[in-house]
C-alpha cells in the first residue's frame, strides 16, 4: 500500500470517529428521561392554547398558534434551527411586527448536516428563564421536534414544536410552502 493509500484510510478511519463521536453527542442531547413520562403541565400556557400532546416535549402547535404566543408573552422566543444556507435563501420568519427577532441556532451544522454538539450550551446560555415559552422552528417540524426534546431534557418547561415548520410539506407538486407552515399560513417572513 502506498503512503497516499495509509493516508487516506486513516483521514477516513478520522472522520468516522468523530461522526460517531457527534452522533453520540446528539443521542445524548435528545434522548428523554424516561423517569419524567409525560411532559409537566407547570408552565405558562398549558392549557391555554390548542397544543397537541407530543412525548418528550410540550407539544406541537400550529403556525398560527406560535404567532399568537409570540405575541401574548413578552418572554416567548421563536427559535429558527435551520442551518445558514436555508436562513439566507429560503428566508426567516419577520417578526417585527412584535419587536422581536427570531433566535437563529443550526440543530444540525450544514455543509456536514452532523448534529450541532453546542446546540443546548449555546441555548442555555442565552436563555436563563427556564419557563418562557420557547418556539422551535424548521422546514417540516421534524429537526425542530428533535431540539425541543433537547431543551426540555435541558430543564425548560415550555418548548414547543411550530407543526409543519417554516414551509411545511411537500404538495402534490412536489413542491413546499403551499402545503402547510408558516408561510402557507400567510405569516410575515422575509429573505435576506
């Protein structure tokens, strides 16, 4: 074997440790505990919006419903866990409107989409009132779903999932942003 097919295999053997390695990080991050069972109904705004009961977090709500807690609590931040390359081209929720700026962390770091291993750090660092309403937002629901389960292993009691994410599903077109989400729900967003 040459010098540059040694190389090559250990950059390979490399990489996949420390994929694994992040893996575990996430599998960390998201995994339950599952002493706590369904989540506590202690917060803010249990039972005062229409919420779907999800395990492992607070709930789901609809575009609309975010909107109306983002408006009616001071302290509710919208949580945006896209990666940059969908903030700049896709575009970001706009809320002006309510003076306040959505809140921008990637779940997962593009170009590798390996989860981002200082997801809760970085979050628990900039928010330290642990019963605000948190609102995480992705394309579909699905990553957003993931970072609310993190947040809520985290100690936050009120993380919640904006359903069908930014753009929602694909319709019979193949196409998103029709289909459900903030957008197809009509809310304020812009591109950069």
């Amino acid at each position: 074997m040459t010098l540059a097919e040694n190389s090559f295999i250990v950059l390979v053997a490399l990489c996949v440790c420390v994929a694994f390695d992040r893996w575990l990080v996430w599998l960390r991050l998201v995994s339950v505990n599952d002493e706590r069972g369904a989540m506590p109904t202690d917060n803010k705004i249990a039972g005062t919006y229409e919420i779907s009961a999800v395990a492992g977090y607070a709930g789901d709500v609809a575009p609309m419903v975010a909107w109306k807690i983002l408006s009616e609590h001071k302290n509710a931040v919208l949580i945006d866990v896209r990666t940059r390359p969908e903030w700049n081209f896709v575009g970001l929720p706009d809320l002006t409107a309510l003076d306040k700026k959505p809140a921008l962390v990637e779940w997962q770091i593009f170009p590798s989409m390996q989860p981002n291993p200082e997801f809760v750090a970085a979050l628990s660092s900039a928010l330290t009132d642990k019963s605000a309403p948190l609102l995480f937002l992705c394309r579909s629901g699905a990553r957003s779903a993931a970072a609310a389960k993190a947040m809520t292993a985290a100690g936050y009691s009120t993380c919640l999932n904006v359903a069908d994410g930014f753009e929602g599903p694909l319709n019979a077109q193949a196409k998103r942003g029709v289909a459900g989400g903030w957008k197809a729900a009509g809310l304020p967003w812009r591109q950069t």
